[in-house]
C-alpha cells in the first residue's frame, strides 16, 4: 500500500480545480455501528485510522469518466487506497451508507443506477493490492417509474431514491457467506452527460462515482465468492445503458437495463435498498 499523505501530494494539484459539486460516502453503518467515512473535501493529510472507507485524493469527490474505465482509479475511485481497517458485518444484514457534501445528498439532476459489488481479500484488505480484486455484482438498481422528483421529465432512477432518503442506500450483505474480509464497491453511475458518448471508452459520456469499504464477514457461512472480475472489466462505457440521452427520451424507461455483470447467484436474495 502506498503512502496516502504521498498521494494527497500528487493529486492535490490536479484536483484542485475540480467542482465541489458532487457527494460522497460520509457515513457507515454495519453491525449497528457508525464509522464515519473519508471526507474527500476534508484535511486530505489527515487520514482517520479508524474508518473502514478507502482513502481518495479525488477533491470534492468528482467523476471518473468513460475514458478511465481501464484505469485502476475506476476500483475504488480516483487516487484510491486501502482502508486501514474493515469493519464487522454479519452475512444477511444490511450496510447502510450515506452520501453527502456540503448540505446535500446526492445532485437532483444526477439521474442514474446504483450498483454494488463485493470481493474477497483473502486476506487483510488493509494491504491487497486493489489490481488483484475480483468483484461480483451482489445488487443493482437502474429507473424506477416515470414519476419525475426532478421535475426534469427525466424520470425517477435509483440515484432519486438516496436523495429522498436523507443520502442513505442499505447494502445487504450476502447470507450465507463465508467469513473473512472483503471490499464493498458501492458505485453511482450519473446519465445527465451520458448523451455525449460516442462510444466505448469515450472521453464525454456517463459519469462513475465508485467508493470502497472494507467489511469483515463475521460468523460460520461457507458460500465462497466465485466469477469474479477485475473492475477495469466491467464497463466499456459504451453499453446502451451508459449512452441513453436521458434529456430527451422522457420520464419513461421500461426497459433500462444496468450494465455490468449479472447478480452474483450467491447474493440473488440481496435487497439493496430499504426506505
């Protein structure tokens, strides 16, 4: 694992410019326990030990854009590192996050799904090497109905449900699954530039914001993680889901399908959301 006060150095100046217009996994519940998370517009020198979040040097929690997807920033987001520690979760229960920044949740107008994966560590994941993660998908959730919480006529997505949620979104946590510990790659995907595309790995087009979080699966289950990715793998950018012009099809999207890998067999019973 590298230096995070080294990585703040490098990323800093680069960043800097960028918008303080997005949010980020502020808080963590898991076992009924509450860690904060990484503030990304906070002391980026100033590291807490105790948050179970991966550290990023991405200021202001910013997009990673479909031209990065095969870049290892796209793991656990830009200028990622381990957590130093994970935090204890039963198989079947549910972590609980939330997104926030600077007196908002999530931006309105940022509609899209919300996609969760996890992968084993095989050890401490306070000192994998994020390259040699494989993710299963255990939860997605794309457009829901053509309500329009916007008022932007581009519908009512996963993204709507967060916000009206006071910035909260309930991962569960596979049952039955075998203890050790494992990185959560909770994942926003925004539609708003998602008309821009042009292609595969195109440089305007969809929006990714994934955060990571390291859990320690407590208790006796002996389902094993198996087909598992690399994340650099599981979006070209140009899949339909990530190049529908969400401006000017209407409210209405039946048929939306969220890209990525199928849900993992072993997580078929996962519920990602609770109001």
């Amino acid at each position: 694992m590298f230096s995070k006060l080294a990585t703040t150095v490098v990323f800093l100046s680069s960043f800097t410019s960028v918008a303080l217009s997005h949010s980020f996994v502020q808080q963590i519940w898991a076992n009924g326990v509450h860690y904060d998370g990484w503030d990304a517009n906070g002391d980026l020198s100033a590291y807490p030990s105790t948050t179970p979040a991966w550290f990023t040097a991405n200021r202001g929690g910013g997009p990673i854009n479909p031209f990065e997807l095969r870049d290892p920033m796209i793991i656990c987001a830009r200028g990622g590192s381990n957590a130093n520690t994970s935090a204890p979760v039963s198989p079947g229960t549910d972590v609980r996050v939330r997104w926030w920044m600077a007196g908002q949740t999530w931006p309105r107008g940022h509609h899209g799904p919300v996609i969760d994966y996890i992968a084993p560590c095989n050890g401490p994941c306070s000192k994998v090497d994020m390259t040699t993660l494989k993710f299963v998908k255990i939860a997605q959730r794309g457009w829901i109905d053509s309500s329009d919480p916007g008022n932007d006529g581009e519908g009512n997505w996963a993204t709507d449900l967060i916000i009206d949620n006071d910035g909260q979104w309930n991962i569960r946590i596979p049952s039955g699954l075998a203890p050790g510990e494992y990185v959560l790659r909770h994942e926003l995907v925004a539609l708003h530039p998602a008309g821009k595309s042009t292609g595969p790995y195109s440089k305007e087009g969809a929006e990714f914001y994934p955060q990571c979080i390291n859990l320690k699966v407590t208790g006796s289950g002996t389902k094993q993680v198996t087909g598992g990715v690399d994340a650099r793998t599981l979006y070209t950018g140009g899949e339909p889901g990530f190049m529908l012009n969400i401006h000017e099809t209407g409210p209405s999207h039946p048929d939306y399908v969220v890209p990525g890998p199928a849900v993992w067999s072993g997580a078929l019973t996962a519920r990602s959301f609770e109001a």
